[in-house]
C-alpha cells in the first residue's frame, strides 16, 4: 500500500474553514528540560492540551465531520474510545448540530464520560476495546450513522497535520520532534505535515511497551495486532495499528521508541512541578522520551515536545502521578 498523505495545502484549507472551531495552541519554552539536557539543547513543547475538548482529538474529528454530506451527519455520528475521541466526537456533533453516539470503555475515565454527556452525547459502555470496536460497528450498521475512526484515515491526518503545521511556524528550527503514539493518527498526521516543509527534522514515536502495536508494526513491515493492551496510558491503548495510519507513518516517522510505564508516571508528577500542569499519562509520554532513552543522543537538539492531552480526573491523577522519582 502507498499512501500518499494530504498536501499542505489541503491542511491550511481545512484550519482556514474550521476557524473559530480549532484552537492554533501555543508553543512554549521548557527551560527545566533544557536544564536537565544541558549541552546546548533547546526544548519547546506544543501545548495541545489546551486544545478544544483537552487534546488534538478535537482537529480530526471535525474534520471528518466536516467531510460528510449534509443528509450523512444529520443522521449522526458514532466513534468508539477510551475517551478522548469520544469527547472529540461529542464535541464536533455539537458544533455541526447533529447527534453523536460514542462506545467507551467500563474503565474510562469518569471524568471523560461525563465530558461526552455534557456535550449531548449518547454514552455506551463495553468492557474491551475488541467488544467496544464490535459494538460501535452494530450501531453504524443498524442505527445509520456515520462511523468517525479515532486514528485511521485522510480526514484525521488532515486533522492532525494541522498540529505539525502550526508546530514549523511557531519555531521553524525544531530538529527534532517527539510525538506519543497510540493508533498512529497523531504522528503519521503530524509527520506528513512536517516532513512537507521541514524534511531535516528527526521525527520519533513513542510508545508504552504494554500498547506498542505501531513498534511491532515498524519492525514487521504491516500493520499489526496486540493480544492485550496492558498500560496506564489508556490514550495509547489502541490494541492494532491499521494501513492508511501505519503506511503514512512508514513514510515520514524516523524511528520509534518504547517506555515503561513508571517512566510516565515519574514525568507526571516531573510536569507537575516544573509547569504546574495535571496531564494524563500519554501527555507525559515525550518528556519522559527525552529525559529517558532519547537523553544523550538529543543532546544539543532543538526538540519539540508534543503534549498531546489533559482529560484526567484529580483522584485519577494521584493515584498514577510517582513523585519517588
């Protein structure tokens, strides 16, 4: 399969149309971390947490919504997630003036759920993430609705492209960019954008090792499938990596890398204290990259962290957040 991903031009299109629907997030200095390289690095991170509804979910699922014809996305929308998607989607059926149906998980975060009911949102549950795809696939079927995919497809890297596209205007001489990784819509997005105008630029993935499907993926050469998802980055959980996502990000991610879950749990509360921010733990995923297996060979680098989410409930937060770092 080669995929060819969507021009710059189209990116730009699609933030021009959905302008005052999308945040442009601001891109910040991060001196702590600089601190901590030493060498002459410089660090910025992408404050994509701030984004409409918490995360960069929100970029691709308008986009996808946007793409429907009129009679589609009157008879609504469905999606399935963890959570942050399903609040993207909740979000954009709101904003579109139609109606959204999303699967989420028993163990979603609660906060996330309520998230979704406050934008009008219909809420089912499902216990995995195997019976929450069969589910969203039976509403799609018998209810008529439109099926917006959390990772896959050119309406999400367009969505996400938009992330890259601001990240080379706010500071044109990144070299290096690291980006979390659960399904891949994120990076290939972000990628395509960035390897567009910026060809130079290193562009790593990270993921926890317990949800590492896109790693597995780069090493076998196709898209591949986890028994089990097994990480307290539930953002990341995406238990299989699918073709368009996978082949885009063949194409522009350098290399990708895993992390222990401590690691990102150590970062939280790292984040916490330096930034004063309460992130979930896939938002702590590329500093813990940087300061982890990524320290010494980024050293002297201009690194561009990506923080890609905040929806995280205070009591979730303590709990998971290690300060015996």
């Amino acid at each position: 399969m080669n995929t060819r991903g969507p021009q710059i031009s189209t990116v730009e299109r699609y933030r021009r149309e959905l302008a005052g629907k999308i945040l442009k997030t601001p891109v910040i200095v991060c001196p702590w971390a600089e601190s901590l390289l030493g060498n002459g690095s410089e660090v910025r991170g992408k404050l994509e947490f701030l984004q409409k509804t918490g995360t960069f979910k929100a970029r691709g699922a308008l986009v996808n919504l946007d793409r429907l014809g009129e009679e589609e996305r009157a008879r609504g929308v469905t999606a399935v997630s963890a959570g942050n998607h399903a609040v993207a989607v909740a979000y954009a059926a709101q904003a579109f003036a139609t109606s959204a149906k999303v699967v989420m998980l028993e163990r979603s975060n609660p906060a996330r759920v309520e998230a979704c009911k406050a934008l009008g949102a219909e809420v089912v549950l499902e216990k995995d993430v195997h019976a929450a795809f069969e589910r969203v696939r039976q509403i799609e079927s018998d209810e008529n609705r439109a099926f917006v995919h959390p990772f896959e497809g050119e309406g999400v890297a367009i969505g996400t492209g938009m992330v890259g596209l601001e990240m080379t205007e706010q500071w044109p001489e990144m070299n290096a960019l690291i980006v979390p990784v659960g399904g891949g819509g994120l990076i290939s997005g972000i990628a395509n954008a960035v390897k567009q105008i910026n060809p130079d630029c290193e562009i790593i993935g990270v993921e926890p090792t317990g949800a590492d499907s896109m790693s597995r993926s780069f090493a076998s050469g196709k898209p591949e499938s986890l028994a089990s998802v097994d990480t307290i980055a539930d953002s990341l959980g995406a238990p299989f990596a699918m073709p368009y996502s996978f082949e885009l990000a063949k194409t522009h991610v350098d290399r990708m890398i895993t992390i222990e879950d401590r690691e990102m749990a150590s970062t939280m509360a790292l984040l916490f204290r330096e930034m004063k921010v309460v992130v979930e733990p896939a938002c702590a995923a590329a500093t813990a990259a940087l300061l982890g297996p990524l320290r010494k060979e980024l050293q002297g680098c201009n690194i561009m962290l990506t923080f890609c989410g905040s929806n995280i409930d205070w009591n979730t937060w303590q709990a998971l957040a290690d300060f015996d770092d």
